[in-house]
C-alpha cells in the first residue's frame, strides 16, 4: 500500500508532463484523467528493458528500499537511460547526484516537474 500512495503522490505531482507508464496494475493510476499520461500494461522484464532502451529518462520510486536498489536502475544505465530515482541511504552514499544519477526526495515531489525540465534540456 505505500508503494502505490508514494506513485498517486508521484503521478499527482506530474499532470501535465507527457508520461510513458509501464507497469502490471494500472487500477488506481488508470484512474487518473491525464492527457499524457499513456500505459504499457504488458509490464515483463523484457517488455521493460526494451522500454528502456526507447527511453531518455526513467523514473523509479524506492519506497520500501532504505539501504538499496532494484535492478531497473542499473539495467535502464546500461542501456544508455538517464535514471530520476527517489533517494535514500544507498544512493547518497553511492553516487553522485546530477552525474551518474538524478534523486528526488520522497517528501519534495513539488519540485519533480521542475527537475525532469532541467534534466531534458541537459
């Protein structure tokens, strides 16, 4: 269930910016009436690396990881993607904001439209 609240918070703070959404359930995301949002609801691994690879910029939400990472931020690097995550312990104390990665903090997601525009004209 926190999973799913810190994404409606993450897609809340996002109306208005165009969105690729590859995931298994869309029942409360779906239920958003955005214009750009667009959903791949086939969500395998396959189908997300290769969602990867069309990508730029992947955002990935961490909110029962406090001292790690899923595989998707280091498979969407390999594949040439730049990697919006939400922070914690792990990612500050292993890469550097801004060069390997871009975080978030989960409590800052105002700010989220506003870091994707700096990142994309980068």
């Amino acid at each position: 269930m926190i999973r799913m609240n810190t994404r409606i918070k993450i897609f809340e703070a996002l109306r208005g910016v165009k969105l690729t959404i590859v995931a298994n359930d869309f029942s409360v995301i779906e239920k958003f009436d955005e214009k750009n949002f667009s959903f791949v609801q086939k969500s395998d691994f396959v189908t997300g690396l290769s969602a990867m690879c069309q990508s730029r910029l992947i955002l990935n939400n961490l909110p029962n990881y406090r001292d790690g990472v899923t595989e998707r931020l280091f498979n969407a690097q390999y594949r040439g993607c730049a990697v919006l995550t939400e922070s914690n312990r792990f990612i500050r104390n292993n890469f550097d904001d801004g060069d390997e990665l871009f975080s978030f903090g989960p409590n800052s997601l105002t700010d989220l439209k506003d870091i994707i525009e700096a990142i994309q004209t980068d």
